[in-house]
C-alpha cells in the first residue's frame, strides 16, 4: 500500500511541476522612467505596471507596456 502512495505522489509531482514552474511576465517600470518586460519576480527598483500577479504571455505584459508608453514611460527598453 506505501508503494501505491508513493507513486501516486510522485505522478502528482511530476504533474503539477510544470504549472508551478511557469514564470509569468511582468510590465514593469524602472526608476528612470524605462519600461519593459520581464519574466519572473520584479526586481528591486521596478514597479509593475498592470497588474502585479503578472501576465501569461509577453505579448499580454507587451500590451500593457504599450498602453501606458505616451502617460509613463520615458522609454521603451526591448
């Protein structure tokens, strides 16, 4: 019966594995005004632009970048 529990964990693990380590992206602003995209946790110095739980895609955080590009960004770093 252990053998069973084992195993189901260890097919549970190697199932959820990938969801867990999926990095969303972030629409971030620096402390100069530069915008940009970046994957996983927002660094010192940057605040998120959007919302802070972070986006699927890059093409989704790019948007946001865009949409606040002419009210709060200085520049635009690709």
């Amino acid at each position: 019966m252990i053998k069973v529990y084992a195993l189901t964990g260890l097919m549970l693990a190697a199932l959820a594995s990938p969801a867990l380590a999926k990095s969303p992206y972030f629409a971030v602003i620096d402390t100069v005004g530069n915008c940009s995209v970046i994957k996983g946790a927002i660094s010192h110095g940057k605040t998120a632009l959007g919302t802070e739980s972070g986006y699927d895609s890059f093409d989704a955080a790019r948007q946001v970048v865009d949409d606040h590009a002419e009210e709060k960004c200085e520049g635009i770093v690709e």
